[in-house]
C-alpha cells in the first residue's frame, strides 16, 4: 500500500489514539494508587466525625430562638427545620446528627418582590477584560435573632452576564439559554435563596452575631460554598422565552418570587463541616481499597493498551538493524581461471591481480567452471 494511502493515515492516528488512552490511564491509574495510600475518605470522615460530636452542645444552645427578617418592609418569621440536607455521597452516606435551620419559605402578602425585567441596569466595568453584568431591582433584607439587629444587606432579584460569541457558536444564543440584547447574548438569573451563618453569644453577652466561614474573607457569612466565597445570595438561571432580538431594549415582563428562601444558621453545623471538606461537593470520595483496585485496573488497561505500540517498535528496529543472508563468494572476479580472450589479452596482470584476492572455487562452483570450460572447447 503506498505511504500516502487512507490506510496508513488510519493506522496512524490509530496508533496515536492508543498511545495517548495508554497513556492517560497510567496516569490516572497512579492518581488513583496515590489516592489510595492517603486514605482521603476514612481521613475525612474522621473530620467529620469531630464535627459531629460538637455540635449537639451547640444546638442546644440554638434552639428556641425568635429568627425574623425583614424583606423589602416585610416582616417575616423563619421557623425552625430538622430537614435533612442532601448529600451526594458515592456511598450513600448520611449524617448522623439531628440537623436545626430557621427557615423561611414563600413570598410576603405584599407585591414588592417584583423584578420588571424592563428596569435592567448596566454594570460599570473595572476593566475592558470584565464582562459586562446588569442587575434589577434589589431586595433588602436585615436579619434579627432574639430582637437583635444581625445585619441588613440589599441583593439584586434578577442579575444578568454578557456572554461572549464567537466561532461557530455565534448566533446561537437562545440555544444557549441566552437572550439577544444589543446584539449581545445575555444570559440571566434569579434570586433563590438567601442564608446567614451566625454565631453564639460570647463572654456572655447575650446577643449574636454573624459568624464568617473564612476569617480573611469579611463577605464569607453565607451558606452557599461557591468556590470558596461562602455568599448569602444564591441564584438559578432564569430561562426567558426564545423571541428575537427586540431591537435593542430589555426584555419586557415581571418576574415573581413566590419560592425565595431565607434561612439562618449556626456557623457549628456538621453542614458547613462537611461542605468545607468536600469543597462544595458533599461528597467524601471513594474508600482506600477502592481507589487501589481501580487504580490497578487502570494500569492494567494502560499496559495493555501499549504492548501493540511496543512490539512494533522492537519490530521496526529489529528490520532496520538486520543486515541480510550472509554471503559466501565474490560477487566478481570468479572465472578468472578461464582462458582469457584474445581482444582482452592486454589485461592480463590486471586479471592475475584481481585473481590473488579471490578465493578458489570449490565444489559447485568447480563444476559450474568445468561445463562453462567445456562449453567454449566445442566452440572452438
């Protein structure tokens, strides 16, 4: 098959494809075998554990408490829960604690939670790199716990983010939940939930206090992991009905809240325990004896995979150095026994000298010479 023919090229990215799944799964196969000597499930559930045997102290402490807020000059009361979260454990792990949140679910009998999409603002933008944001009309909220003022904040209801198009995803915007504004693809989102963390009265001073989950973060008082961030304000995108560009305006219609949630928690929860381990995941891995037969497996795999590439190579290699049948005679200069013809008489040294480095001829050769001999004699 010539060198440029289909199958050559198949074979080769054949090769490569194998090659490169060879390859990544020895990598992961080491991830996997490294994983295993941690023994990163058993380390963190013994974490959590610890977290676990704290918290019933600090839950009688947060009981029966008068948790209020007011949203948007509503007063509205948050009632204590014992639902328990959702983790999603490959194991099918579930906490073993009795869980206490204060919790408000619903919409005040008021009409002020009301984003007019119409009233969408822009952003100003810290650099041209940063894309371009626009925020509705806000909510505010302050948070009490027994008669006690927390903290009052305001939160946009409706948010939306400039995505960027470009290539073959360009003009393919309400595909994407998207919405043409501007001849931009704007993509939106909703207010879902609003959540505190807070922390028991200190020295005895009676009063709470919001608690911050990281100490160098002095806006990580909320619930929702996010990266790291730990915010208060939770959304969830905002699907729009896919209508054409409207020329350049917002588009128009009222979005209601009649599933906002608010809640307050104490910052002992296993909850946020449990989240800060598993980096937002709620999910503590696979067990040391699992992570190491699945790593064998994977280097298992990834040597079979590689022996095809490997004994071509030998094979290719083993071509290249073999030089060929050895050879048992000269190539010329074997009948220089014969009689010289008269036209090349001259040459007579030449062919005596060129005779004194070949050897004779024994065997089929002699008889080879005798017949060629004979042969000239009746000519003659």
């Amino acid at each position: 098959m010539p060198s440029g023919s289909p199958g050559n090229g198949l074979g080769l990215l054949t090769s490569i494809v194998t090659g490169l799944s060879s390859v990544a799964c020895l990598v992961a196969g080491g991830i996997y075998i490294g994983l295993g000597f941690q023994h990163q499930r058993e380390t963190l559930t013994v974490d959590f554990k610890g977290a676990e045997d704290d918290w019933p102290k600090a839950r009688k402490e947060f009981e029966g408490l008068q948790v209020t807020a007011i949203l948007s000059d509503t007063l509205v009361t948050l009632a204590p829960n014992d639902t328990v979260d959702h983790w999603n454990d490959v194991q099918g792990f579930v906490p073993d604690y009795s869980p206490l949140v204060y919790r408000y679910i619903g919409r005040p009998n008021n009409e002020s939670l009301l984003a007019e999409l119409s009233e969408m603002k822009l952003q100003a933008r810290s650099s041209p790199a940063q894309k371009r944001e626009a925020v509705g009309a806000a909510a505010s909220v302050t948070w009490r716990v027994n008669g006690s003022v927390l903290l009052t904040q305001a939160f946009p209801l409706v948010r939306a983010t400039e995505r960027r198009e470009a290539g073959p995803r360009h003009g393919r915007c309400a595909a994407r939940t998207g919405f043409k504004v501007n001849g931009g693809c704007w993509a939106f989102s909703r207010l879902s939930r609003l959540c505190i963390q807070v922390a028991a009265p200190a020295n005895g001073s009676g009063e709470w206090s919001v608690a911050r989950q990281d100490p160098a973060r002095n806006d990580s008082l909320g619930c929702d992991f996010a990266s790291g961030t730990w915010a208060i304000a939770q959304y969830r995108p905002l699907y729009l009905p896919k209508t054409p560009d409207w020329g350049g305006d917002w588009p128009r219609g009222a979005i209601r809240f009649s599933d906002l949630v608010l809640e307050v928690r104490s910052n002992m929860d296993p909850y946020f325990s449990g989240v800060d381990l598993t980096r937002g995941t709620m999910n503590f891995g696979m067990s040391a004896q699992q992570d190491d037969v699945v790593g064998i497996m994977l280097l298992l795999l990834g040597v079979a995979l590689s022996l095809p590439l490997i004994c071509a190579v030998i094979t290719r290699r083993a071509k290249r150095s073999w030089p060929g049948p050895a050879r048992r005679y000269a190539t010329s200069g074997r009948w220089t026994g014969r009689r010289p013809d008269p036209e090349v008489i001259g040459m007579r040294y030449a062919v005596d000298a060129a005779a004194g480095h070949v050897a004779a001829a024994r065997g089929l050769e002699q008889a080879i010479d005798r017949a060629v001999y004979a042969q000239e004699d009746l000519s003659n």
